[in-house]
C-alpha cells in the first residue's frame, strides 16, 4: 500500500540514483577519453588480478574508481527496484519502471566487461569497438530511461495512455528514437575524437569525403549532419506538444526541450571549434543526457491518462475526398513558393537542371509546404472557426478528422525529407524541413497570435524555397542564394500586409493581432511602403556584386519602379481598388524577378 509520504520519499531517492547514474555515466567517459580503459589490464572484476589494486598508476586509478562507481550504482538501482515492489501496488508502472532499470543496469555491466575482456578499450579503432560502443550508449540511454520514468512515476505522475493519441504518439516516439540514434553516432564520433584526432576542421571534412580514410575518420561528418535534422525534428515536435496536450508539465517540459537543444546545438559546435578536449566532451553528453531525460519526461506527461487532447476527434461529417486532403496542403499559397524554388534550381545550374531532378524537387517541396500548411491548419482550428474566409476548410467541417490530418502532415514532412534526400541531397532536405519547422513553430505557435511584427519574422519561412532549389543543384549555398532568400524575405510583408487589409476584419473576429487591426490602416500602409523600398534595395545587392547581369539588372528596375508606386499610391490613400492592386502585382512582381534571375544565369551568363 502506497502513502503520500512514502511516495515522496521514494521519488526523491529514484530522483538522487538517476541523477547518481548520469555522474557515473560521464565518469566512464573520462575513461574513454583519457584512454584509460585498459588500466586494469584485461582483468574483469578483479583490476590487475587484485581486488583492492595498488593505484599509483593514473589510469589505473581512472579505471578502478569508474568500476567503484560503477558497482555503487548497481546497490543503489537494486535498492530502488526493492523499495518499488515494496511500496507501490502489484500493477503500478513504478514497478515495472525499477525493474527495467535493473535489467540495464546488469546489462550495463556485462557490457562493460565485454568490452574490457576483448580489449575494446584504450586505443582500439576496430569496427568491432565501433558498433561494441553503440550498443553500449544504446543501453546506457535505456537504463537512464527506466530511471526516468521511476521518479517520473514515483512521483505521481498518470500512467500512460496510448489509445486516442493518434499520430502524436508515434512522433514523440520517432523524437526519442532520433535523439538515441543521435547520441549513438555523437558516440562513435567521440572516439573518433579520442583516438585520431584531426589537425583542422578542413582536414576533418577531406578525410569525411574519402573513400580511402579510416572508417571512423569518414564517420566524422555524419553526426554533425544528423544533429541538424534531429534537432529540427525534436524542436517542432516540443512545439507541437506544447500546444497540442495543453498542460503545465508539458508547457514546462517542453521549455526544458527546447531550451537544451539550442544550448547541446552551441556545445557541439564549440565542441568542433575546440577540437573536442576532453572537458568539452563531457559536457556535450551531459546535455545529452538531460536532455534525453527532459524528451522523455514531456513525452510522458504528454501522453499520460488524462492530459488534455486538442486535436482528438469528434464525431465525423462528410466523407473526405482527395480534394480536402489536397485542399489541407493550401495549393494556391504553395505555388509561388513552388515557383521560387524551380527558378532557383534553372538559375543555380545555368540551364536545364535535369527533368527527374525538377520533378523530384517540385513533388518534395510541394509536400514539405503542404505539411507545414497541414499542421497549420491542426493548431490553428480554432481560428479558423472564427473566420469566415478559412470556415469551410476540411478540419473545421470535421470532414477530415483532426487526427487523420496531422498524420497526413508528418506523412507529408517524412515523404518530402526522403524524397529531397534521395533524389538532390541532404542539405535540400534539412533546408525544406527547417522552412516547415520555422513556419509552425516561430510563424504559427510563437508568434501569430502575440505580435503584429508575426509576418516579418515569421515570414522567413517563406524564404526557404530558393535555398532548397539552389542546394538541390550545388549542394551548397552561394551568396545569390541568400540575396534570393532576403528578396523573399523582404517583399512578403508587403504582400501578406495587402492581403491583411483586405481582410483585416476576419482578423479582427479571430483575434489576430495583425498589423492593421492592431495599428490602423494608415500605419500598415506606412510599413508596407518602408519594406518596399527595402525589397528594393535588396533587389539591387546581387546587380552591385555583379552576381547576376544586365537582363536582372534592368527587369528589377522596371518591377521595383512599379512596386514603389503602387505602395506610393496605397499611402496616400487605403481603398479597396488599390490595395487589391497592390495584392495582386506583388505576387506578379516576384515570379517575373524570379524568372529573370533564371533567365540572366541560365542562359545570359
């Protein structure tokens, strides 16, 4: 039988051993990275053949302590999972928690031996140390998660409910499966680190891309690339978790996600910058750690019985067609981002970029917008509800059940990852999911209904397109590739502030804070007249820095004189006329500059 004080205090020592285990954890990093995984010889328990060894030896002493440590840990995990049959009930997941934990944590020691027995230590780069040392973080990061859960629920904490959480579940689980595949290779890439250390940054990205160097040389590049794309992943699903099982424990923990993954981000790339000294190294995995820890704990409050559900279905209405599904995917806004990135490709390659190419980008970044509008619609519901341009869409008739849209845009967002993988490269993949990420997370749950300055930031999305049709073609970024992002950048405001007059009354029932409900038309007319004049001067650096010639040069002028005297003319006076006019040619005004700038490098140049 279970007490409230009994709980208490259970929670606080399952709390102490996790966090006991993590300082355990790091210790036996120090031993890798300081070699001294051999200091007790190929002996196993005993160190040396003696139980109590003499340690005037560093590693030695290194080594033994680690295995002190080490075995100290065991009791304490042991005493945990006693105290847990003890004190909760036959069918209480704390139970069940503990004994996991003790599980991984023999495994953990087994492990540990094998490794020292067959002289996976110290020096040794062999294929089998690489994979040994995989399996062994793998069951590290486990043993921390049974631990988690432990004082997660000895603290009180509601069981898990699977049933109703519809794709929210599997995509918390695909973050936790993509932070452990992260640590894995942040694993192998450490030991890389330890045992071949490269000269420089230029040296470490050669030996990434021969085919010739040590296989844990070539290793090298792959974490770092890894890291983008998971901390994308993880970044959007804390976004969406926050809003979507609306709690404190998930706001809270959420945060803690959010807040470790730009600081874990730092710490590697200062990690690379330092060339990984051993401190650095530690304190890169201690941020792996907690934040495995902080991932798992919001996952589970996430998912817990009772947590509130905003996407759970209701009962359903009409049939769903192909056409609502398309029409989740927003078709007439993706198409001149679709635009943008095509001309992006004709102008990166000079010419004709390849057909199976132009296809493939055109279907991945048409489905990676057509995620981000999915999910939009998901979070933004309830606005959409209040607006009567946006009322009919599929989700508020509930002709497509909330649940089945959000599945039908994280199947959008993986189709397009791998499709732009597979078929350009990694670097168009990771560009179209950071455009999805940046538009639900900083455009749609930060900012839209905070600020009025939500377009001009969170217009950046946006401006993703011409990067992943330039990085499709080169696999890199020139400066025209950024001058095209900022042109997007600059000139969106202007447009999406058109639009918003036009129906700044939607906005004003939904409560919206877009400029011209919250300022007046006379100052969004202002603003949108300061932003042209800076597309303008946007339009002109890639002319100053001879990027582009004469045929760029001569369509920017004519479009930009147009641009500024229709924005001229919607500040002397806000009618209907001329803000619809305005609306209608800067959508115009972009695809000729866009084709322009294809047109000058692909064939002028």
């Amino acid at each position: 039988m279970t007490t409230a004080p009994a709980n208490r205090s259970f929670a606080r020592f399952a709390w102490i051993t996790l966090v006991y285990t993590i300082a355990v954890i790091l210790w036996g990093a120090v031993v890798r990275a300081s070699g001294s995984g051999d200091g007790c010889g190929a002996h196993w328990p005993k160190c040396d053949g003696e139980i109590i060894p003499m340690l005037g030896d560093v590693k030695r002493a290194i080594e033994f302590s680690h295995r002190v440590s080490s075995a100290l840990c065991g009791f304490l995990v042991l005493g945990l999972t006693v105290w847990a049959f003890l004190a909760f009930a036959r069918k209480s997941p704390v139970r069940k928690a503990a004994a996991v934990s003790l599980l991984f944590t023999v495994t953990e020691a087994l492990l540990g031996a094998w490794l020292v027995k067959r002289g996976l230590v110290a020096g040794n780069d062999s294929i089998e140390r690489a994979i040994a040392l995989g399996v062994h973080l793998v069951n590290t990061f486990l043993l921390l998660g049974g631990l988690t859960l432990t004082a997660h629920w000895g603290s009180g904490a509601g069981r898990l409910r699977w049933k109703g959480q519809g794709s929210m579940g599997w995509a918390l689980g695909a973050s936790l499966f993509g932070v452990l595949l992260l640590s894995v290779s942040g694993a192998v890439n450490a030991l890389g680190d330890t045992i071949r250390p490269m000269a420089s940054s230029m040296a470490t990205v050669k030996a990434g891309l021969s085919q010739t160097a040590h296989f844990l040389d070539r290793l090298r590049l792959i974490h770092p690339t890894l890291a983008v794309a998971v901390a994308l992943f993880v970044l959007l699903m804390a976004g969406l978790a926050s809003h979507l099982r609306p709690s404190a424990a998930v706001a809270k923990w959420s945060r803690f996600v959010i807040t470790l993954l730009v600081v874990q981000m730092t710490a590697g790339f200062l990690n690379v910058a330092l060339k990984a000294p051993i401190w650095m190294q530690i304190v890169h995995l201690l941020l792996a750690d907690a934040m495995w820890v902080a991932l798992l704990v919001m996952s589970a409050h996430a998912l817990e019985e009772g947590a509130p559900v905003v996407e759970a279905a209701g009962e359903a209405g009409a049939k769903a067609t192909w056409r609502d599904y398309l029409a989740l995917t927003k078709p007439k806004v993706i198409s001149l981002l679709l635009f943008t990135t095509l001309a992006a490709m004709f102008a990166a390659s000079r010419g004709w970029p390849g057909g199976w190419l132009l296809l493939a980008v055109s279907i991945g970044g048409y489905m990676a917008a057509g995620a981000a509008n999915t999910i939009n619609m998901v979070v933004e519901r309830d606005l959409d509800e209040r607006m009567g341009r946006t009322s009919k869409r599929p989700i508020v008739t509930n002709s497509i059940p909330p649940q089945s849209a959000l599945l039908f845009g994280f199947g959008l967002a993986l189709g397009s990852f791998a499709l732009l993988w597979a078929a350009a490269n990694l670097l168009a993949a990771m560009l179209a999911f950071a455009g999805l990420t940046f538009y639900v997370i900083v455009y749609t749950l930060v900012l839209k209904r905070r600020t009025w300055q939500n377009i001009v930031i969170g217009g950046a999305a946006g401006a993703f397109p011409p990067l992943v049709g330039w990085a499709a073609v080169t696999n890199d970024l020139s400066p025209l590739a950024w001058s095209l992002f900022a042109i997007v950048f600059f000139w969106t405001p202007v447009h999406f502030w058109a639009l918003a007059l036009m129906i700044k009354d939607d906005y004003a029932r939904a409560g919206v804070p877009m400029l011209p409900v919250v300022r007046g038309e006379r100052y969004t007319a202002q603003q949108i007249l300061f932003y042209g004049f800076l597309t303008v001067v946007v339009c002109a650096v890639p002319f100053a820095f001879n990027e582009v010639g004469w045929v760029y040069g001569a369509s920017a002028a004519a479009l930009n004189l147009v641009l500024v005297a229709k924005c001229f003319q919607l500040y002397r006076c806000v009618e209907k006329p001329t803000t619809l006019g305005l609306y209608k040619y800067s959508m115009l005004y972009l695809a000729l500059l866009f084709i322009a700038v294809a047109v000058d490098k692909a064939w002028l140049t």
